[in-house]
C-alpha cells in the first residue's frame, strides 16, 4: 500500500492564518492595502533592477549583456517613480487592467458572434464581454473605485482560501494525530 507524507498541520494553519489576516485588512484598509502593495512592488522592482545590473558587470561572458542593462535600468527607474509617485504607478496599473478588459471584453462579444452557430448560449459569452468592457471603462472613468474594488476582491479571495487552508489544516492534525491500529486489535 502506498503511503502519502502530508504537510505539518501547522505550518497549513498558520498560511491560513496569515491569508485571513491579509483579507481582513485589505477588506478593512483597503487604501493602506493599495499604497502597500504599490511600495512592496516598487522595491522589488528597484532590486530586480540592481540585481540585473550585477548580473551584467560580472566577469566572464553574459550573452546579450546589454538587454541586462536596460532591464537593470528600466527595473530601477520603475522601483524610483513607483517609490516617489506611487500614486502614478498605481493609475497605470488600473488603467492597463482597463485596457486589457476592454479589449478582452471586445474579443469575447466578437467569439461570441462567431460562434453563434456552435454553441447554444453565446449570450453568455457575449455578457462576459460587456462585463469585462464595463470594467474596463469604470477604470478610466473611476480609477479610484477600481482599485479599491480590485483590493477589495483580492481579500475576499484572501479569506477565502485562509478558511480553506485553515479547514485543511484542521483535517491534517485529525488524521495526523489518529493512533494508528494495530493489526492485533483489528
């Protein structure tokens, strides 16, 4: 019989510990969530952009150094612009979401009349496109709300997948803890 080793029951409760806790703030501050989120993502950036940097000014040979300066460069300016104006940095970001739901929206209602013939409901696919349209056209004309909305449904995913991962944990120490029986008293 095949035995499966199963993670630590609390390492599985604290992940869905610190899940819930993060929902519950990006529920709670949802603009402290945003103005966080942006800074951790501009320092990632600055030292990706260091760190390519490095990568390039080592000895021996790096092929296509240069395209290791450049992204070196652009991760260090992105990281310095969304440091000092993180408030640009996260208006270009909605505003990307928006035209990436703009277009998405578009090519799903052009399936949809394309496959109008094959599939029984293309209403459907059709809705899904005038929802992702509608969102795209809330993000430029509401950046604020849409971000806060995004934030807003990143914790709700958040305390979900904590309840989950806090259920599963709970299942692993019941299994885990369970005295094995032994083939006499069987």
């Amino acid at each position: 019989m095949e035995t499966m080793s199963l993670p630590s029951w609390s390492s599985l409760a604290w992940r869905g510990f610190a899940s819930i806790l993060f929902g519950v703030l990006a529920l709670v501050w949802p603009g402290v969530t945003l103005a966080v989120l942006t800074l951790m993502w501009g320092a990632y950036a600055f030292a990706d952009g260091v760190l390519a940097l490095v990568v390039a000014a080592q000895r021996g040979r790096v092929a296509h150094r240069w395209m290791l300066v450049l992204d070196g460069v652009l991760g260090i300016a992105a990281g310095l612009v969304t440091l000092f104006w993180p408030g640009i940095t996260l208006l270009m970001l909605v505003l990307i979401i928006g035209v990436r739901s703009i277009l998405m929206g578009a090519l799903q209602i052009g399936a949809a009349f394309r496959l109008r013939k094959v599939v029984s409901a293309p209403v459907l696919y059709a809705l899904g496109g005038l929802a992702g349209i509608a969102l795209g056209a809330l993000a430029f004309v509401m950046p604020r709300i849409t971000a806060l909305a995004l934030v807003s449904v990143l914790g709700i995913y958040a305390l979900v997948f904590g309840i989950i991962e806090m259920v599963l944990a709970f299942r692993v120490r019941r299994v885990t803890h369970r005295a094995p029986v032994s083939a006499a008293t069987a």
